[in-house]
C-alpha cells in the first residue's frame, strides 16, 4: 500500500480523480487529480511524517475530518514502515482519548477543530502522543503541516505480509469502538485482491465512473482504495458530507456508474432520486455496507436507475472479518413485498471465503438451520487482533470460529436473517425486522430505532424530515406489530451517531430513558 499509487501511476493508470472539496492535506490542489499526481502527495506526506519523527514500527495516529486523504496519509505512514492507526473526527472526545491511550501513537495527525472541539468538552488530545502534525496552521505543542515541507522522501520499506499493516475501529454503536489491527495478507490478499476481478455485471469497467460516499477513517475504504485504483476505471468521484444539495453539482458533472455508500448517506441522498434529471439514471450497481438498507430506500435509487439490469448489492460483515455474506436486489424482488423485499435477508456466504453457523448463546452449542441462535463466522481475512484489548479478542473466539456479536437464523438455503445485535435483543420481537416494517409503512420515516430494555415494551425512537409525525397514522402502521411504547420523534441531527452513520443506541438509550441496563448480555459487542 505504500507504492500502491506509484505503481498503477507507472503502470500509466488514466483515472481521473474528482472531490466534492479539496483534501485536507492539500487544500490548494483544488479537486481534480490524476494518479500521478496522488502519488507524488502520498510521497510527500511520507516526507513529512518522517521529518516529524515518524520511524518504521511507529504508530500513527489520524484523526481528522471525513475524507480520502485518509488513506493517502495511511499510505504514507506505511511507505515509511510505520503502522497508521485511523480514528474518525466524530469520535466522542472520550472515546478519541481512551483509543489514543491504548494506541499509544509516536504521531498524532489531527486539525485545530477535532483539537478545540475535544478540549471543549473537557479532554486533551496532545497528552497521548509524542508528537503532534497540525493539518491546518500551528497550536502550541504542534508541528505545523507546512513546516515540515520539502523534506526527502524515504525510500519505501517493505513489510512482510502477516506484520500489521494498519489499523481501523469498529463503528462503535454500543460504546468505545475496538480497534482492529489487520495486516497486508488479511485486508489486501484476502478481501482488496478478491474485489479487483472483473466479474460479469458487478465487476469494475475501465469506462466506468466510481462514486464513493463513504466514512473514510474505516477500513472499508482502506480495502476500497487498494481494489478501485488497481482497476482503473475513467473516473473516481468522493463525497464526504450527507448534504443531498452539496454533493448534487459533483453527481450532476459526472453522473456515476456504479455507487458506493454508507446507508446514511443512501437515505440522506434519497431526495435527488425524486428529481427530474436525477443524478443517479446511469447507475448499473448500487452498494451498501457497514448496515442494512431499508426496503424503501432500495426501491427508489432502483426505480431512479435507467439502466436495465441495475442490481443493488448489499453485503455484510465486520471490521474483523471484512465482508461475510452478500445479496443482491433487483427492482422485481424488492418490489414484490414478500421476501425478496427482507432487508434482514444477507444472503449467503462468500462462496469459497466464509463459512457461518448458528450457535445457542448460553452453550455455544451448534444449532440447526432454521433456529435463532449467535452467528459464527470463519474466514482468513479475520484481523490480527485488538489493540490494548488482548482478553476481548480471545473472548470471541470459538476453535478457529469467530463470534460476531450477532442474533440470526441460518436458513435451509443457506442464507442468513439477521434478527437484532445480541446486545439489543428482545425475546417479544425482532427489533430490526419491526423496525424494516415501520419504516415500509410510513414512507415520511427517515428511519425508526427500537431501543429495548428488560421489563417493558420497547420504545420506538421516529426519525422524520421535520421532528413530527401524523399519530393517527402511527396508530394505524403499528395496530398488527408486538406493543411498543408511545414513539419519540426526533430529527436526524438530534439523533447520536458513530463515523458511519449508525445510531449510537446506547446513549440514545440513556438521553431518552436515564437507563443503560439491555435484554441482551453484551458479553460480545
């Protein structure tokens, strides 16, 4: 990863790169580039880093906001030896802190906002490194970015494949994230590699327009970088914000082929497919990672495709393991309103790259197909470990199985329903399943969130455009579904969410009800 621009550069790659802003890293390069020109930033960088001390088997830590030069800085760090370490800018500045402790960074890479908006809430992020890069001017106890300019570019260190290669947190919806450390043969040979065939009708065209609108300090797009610039395509398209009017002139200058993006920013976007000229006609793949996508917002980015075939693939998986299972969606199935319309269906394994079963949560025991149980998984692309957290990760382990956290049901055809986070469980009901349904129902929801709790019914938390909801029309949508509790309606900014655009049910769950106490155990989040 650390020539990885070099090389496809060398190799006369011609894609075009376009931003909806200029990188952080380099805010006077505007927002076209090409490959070569990336490659000669990564080097930079890796000049700078350097000058501030970085050294091989060092870690680096970065935490910023949401952009790609999140991997050109990760590049960077490894082209020099060292491990980068990349933490997302939305972070709650206790959770940044207890990550930075466990890291232990010789480098912090950050900006004065992640900087002052922590120490407004009452944390120092300096403490925890050794030294400090400032992206955007000088703080006391800083290096400048421009100050280490011009400093030789070292030679790029190679390293061998099961080392660690870089490190990345989960999303953190039940509380501090974990961080995941993986190396070049479980997140590159095992997962980028497996993506950079060119599979008939999903697989990446040289005319192809990529648009990526996606967290970009998870190791998702770690992987993403490495298969999307090997494959070459005509264009590169990142979005970093959910603002459906800012990011609408860089999808109307180059309408995308294939999209890739977080379920947030598929439902924040989903006005533009309503549009006449909508910028999502030539789009033959829509996928979705990270969390399901509801019915609903499948049905309207397919019906505003107008490309015959245009399939919707819709994978699940963990910073962990990587990707577990996939589905993919057509108009037709996610119309006919029976199962083929199940968000909750993750389809099958990765044939010939995982293996699932389904085990009791109290024995551990393996259990038939068709009976709800804890989902096992096996894969080689499973990380490294945990950093600071060695007894978590040994905990999550089963004989060469890995313990997902989750609550499914392996079917007899092989695929996968997911019922709800162990966590999060209920014995009544499937949390997500009634939340897939209100949400079909009531098209003015944004998205709904049963937030349970042990001895009494759950409570239904409403997202909506404008913090209101038609009660009567509530009543009627939930008359044939398990009791709930009266509905708390909010806005999608009042909402508390990780890097990835998930809730953050936990303190969702305290905010609203002062309880913190579950139906499940957690023993595996």
């Amino acid at each position: 990863m650390g020539v990885l621009f070099d090389e496809c550069a060398e190799r006369g790659h011609a894609t075009e790169v376009l931003l909806d802003r200029p990188f952080d890293i380099a805010p006077e390069a505007g927002t076209a580039h090409s490959v070569a020109a990336l490659a000669a930033l990564v080097q930079d960088m890796a000049g700078r880093l350097a000058a501030a001390g970085a050294r091989p088997g060092d870690r680096v830590a970065i935490v910023k906001d949401n952009h790609w030069d999140y991997d050109l800085l990760a590049c960077a760090a490894v082209r020099i030896g060292a491990l980068p370490a990349q933490l997302s800018g939305e972070l709650p500045a206790e959770s940044l802190r207890l990550l930075l402790e466990r890291l232990r960074p010789s480098l912090l890479v950050t900006s004065s906002g992640v900087l002052e908006r922590c120490r407004a809430g009452g944390t120092d992020l300096l403490p925890a490194a050794d030294a400090c890069v400032l992206l955007d001017g000088e703080l006391p106890g800083t290096l400048g970015l421009e100050s280490l300019q011009g400093h030789p570019v070292p030679g790029p260190r190679r390293r061998h494949d099961d080392e660690p290669l870089v490190i990345n947190h989960t999303s953190g919806t039940t509380g501090v994230p974990k961080l995941v450390v993986h190396s070049t043969r479980t997140i590159i040979r095992k997962l980028a590699r497996f993506e950079t065939v060119r599979y008939p009708r999903i697989g990446v065209r040289r005319d192809d327009t990529l648009l990526n609108a996606n967290s970009f300090a998870h190791g998702r797009t770690f992987c993403w970088t490495a298969s999307a610039l090997c494959l070459a395509p005509r264009r590169i398209c990142v979005v970093t914000g959910q603002d459906p009017d800012a990011a609408d002139p860089l999808l109307r200058a180059c309408p995308p082929t294939i999209v890739e993006a977080l379920p947030a920013s598929f439902v924040r976007f989903r006005p533009l497919t309503a549009r006449l000229d909508n910028p999502f006609r030539q789009v033959r793949l829509f996928i979705s990672t990270y969390d399901a996508v509801h019915p609903p917002t499948i049905r309207a980015y397919l019906g505003a495709s107008a490309h015959r075939g245009a399939l919707w693939m819709q994978g699940w998986g963990q910073t962990e393991t990587g990707p577990l299972t996939f589905r993919f969606h057509t108009r037709r199935s996610v119309a006919d309103g029976g199962d083929g319309a199940d968000a909750r269906n993750l389809g099958r394994p990765v044939p010939f790259k995982t293996r699932l079963r389904v085990v009791d949560p109290e024995t551990l025991a393996p259990l038939p197909r068709g009976r709800a149980g804890l989902v096992l998984a096996r894969t080689a692309a499973r990380g490294l470990a945990y950093v600071g957290e060695d007894g978590r990760w040994t905990a999550k382990q089963h004989g060469g199985w890995w313990n997902t956290g989750d609550v499914g049901i392996l079917r007899r055809d092989g695929s996968v329903r997911l019922l709800d986070r162990e966590v999060d469980r209920t014995p009544e009901l499937s949390c997500l399943a009634t939340e897939d349904a209100v949400e079909d129902r009531l098209p003015q929801v944004l998205e709904c969130v049963l937030l349970a709790a042990p001895g009494e019914p759950p409570l239904p938390v409403v997202v909506t455009a404008d913090g209101t909801l038609d009660r009567a029309r509530w009543q009627e949508a939930v008359r044939d579904l398990p009791t709930l509790r009266p509905p708390t309606v909010l806005t999608w900014d009042e909402v508390p969410r990780t890097g990835t655009g998930k809730v953050r049910r936990g303190a969702l769950r305290r905010r609203l009800t002062g309880r913190t106490d579950t139906c499940g155990s957690g023993r595996w989040t």
